[in-house]
C-alpha cells in the first residue's frame, strides 16, 4: 500500500445540511427589513459583544429564529433613537 501516513482517515461521512443564508443577510417580510447580527454589526460599526449587551440590557428587540437572531429596521431605529445621543454640544 502507498497511503501517506500524514493524511490519516478521512473518518465518517458528514450529513447533508442545508445551507443557511450567508451572514450579513437582509430579509424583507411583510414590508419588514430584517437583518441578522452580522448586519447590524456591519451597520451601525459595533462588535458582536456590544449587540449582545444591548439586546440584554438595554432592550433590543429581536426575533430568534433557528439559529439566528434577527432584527427588524424598526426596532433598530427606535433603539438608536432612544438611546444614542447625539454627537455635539448641547443648545445654548
């Protein structure tokens, strides 16, 4: 035999999955943008950690369906406009 003792066994065959969107993926329901945290990650410049702690403590809305977390753009924006303020000095 002329196996190659450095590729080892190739082991079991996997199962067929069916694939799932790709991350980043914006979906429209009903009239409803979603995206997914990948997306909402991208947008609004933060890390994974950062949306994690807004959905937790700080109320974020999202669905959870399967494997994911989905927002809609609604929810996004009344967020951001509860709770960012805004840059700049106050009135005077």
């Amino acid at each position: 035999m002329n196996e190659n003792p450095l590729q080892g066994n190739p082991g079991p065959k996997r199962k067929k999955h069916y694939p799932t969107p790709s991350p980043g993926i914006r979906l429209q329901l009903k009239g409803e943008i979603w995206l997914d945290s990948q997306a909402v990650t991208e947008v609004l410049g933060i890390s994974k950690r950062s949306l994690l702690r807004y959905r937790r403590l700080k109320g974020l809305t999202c669905s959870h369906i399967g494997n994911r977390f989905l927002y809609s753009e609604t929810a996004l924006l009344q967020f951001i406009n509860d709770h960012i303020e805004p840059k700049g000095g106050g009135e005077t």
